[in-house]
C-alpha cells in the first residue's frame, strides 16, 4: 500500500494486517531485551501451574507487535511524524506462543489542527488473534503530514 497522507483518511476507515504467529524465540528474545525474567514469561515448570497453563509472552509485546504491523501496511511510510500517545490501553488476553495476531486498525477522529504541515490522526487499535478475539486494544493518536500544497505563491 502506498503512504497515505492526513487528507486520504476517513473517519471510520479500517485496516488489518497481515497474521504474525508467535513463537517461543519470540518470548526469549522479549525476555533478554526488556530484562523481565518473571517466572510466568521465562520457566515453564512454574507457569504449567498457572491458569494459563504455560508461559505467557509480554503485554509490552503485543505493544511493540502492533507498531511493526502499522509499519508493515505501509499507510504511514513517510507521512507518520510522531506517535503522540497510547490512551485506555487494556490487555483483555493473554498472549500465547503459537497465536497468530493481526492489527486491526480503525481510523477515529482527524482533526487539522492549526499547522499548515500536519494534522492529527485519531486511531482505535485491536490486536486480534486467529479466533478474532481481541487480546489487546486501545487509542492512539499519530502526528501525520498532511499533502504538500502544489501551488507555489
């Protein structure tokens, strides 16, 4: 998909990504990068014990997944400036090696601002896994370039 910039975006316009399926390396390296050795992401023994029956990968994550699907669908490649924020984030599941998981990705507000340069982009965001279940949502707003003017004064 070609980058979008703030004048081609509705409000109420959807994007998914692609599937992504989670594996152990994943929680491994999760586990080295973010130093979060907690027994229920890193031995599998005390996990088995757990509710969940196994280890369960980071909510942090599911977080980081969900930028690189933006990134993969392309719609921001060049026009995104600044994620301004996660707002009302909420982990509704637990994310499990051997899930696939998409971006669902919903377009709330657009709102112009004052610069000529960019405007603010108001998205709804699900991570989803192979059932659909949302394991993951919230609201994000981006910083995004709005279509350079054509006209020269």
């Amino acid at each position: 998909m070609n980058p979008r910039y703030f004048e081609d975006f509705t409000v109420g316009e959807h994007f998914t990504s692609s599937g992504r399926t989670v594996t152990e390396a994943d929680l491994t390296l999760f586990n080295m990068i973010s130093g979060d050795w907690n027994p229920i992401h890193a031995d599998a023994e005390f996990a088995a014990g757990t509710r969940f029956g196994q280890r369960i990968v980071h909510g942090a994550f599911g977080v980081a997944l969900l930028t690189g699907f933006m990134h993969q669908m392309g719609i921001f490649e060049g026009t995104a400036v600044a994620m301004l924020s996660l707002k009302e984030w909420s982990f509704k599941a637990p994310i499990l090696m051997g899930q696939t998981l998409r971006l669902q990705l919903t377009v709330t507000e657009l709102d112009p601002g004052s610069s000529a340069r960019m405007g603010r982009l108001g998205r709804h965001l699900q991570l989803r896994d192979q059932h659909g279940q949302v394991v993951q949502e919230g609201r994000s707003d981006l910083l995004i370039l709005k279509r350079p003017s054509t006209s020269h004064a």
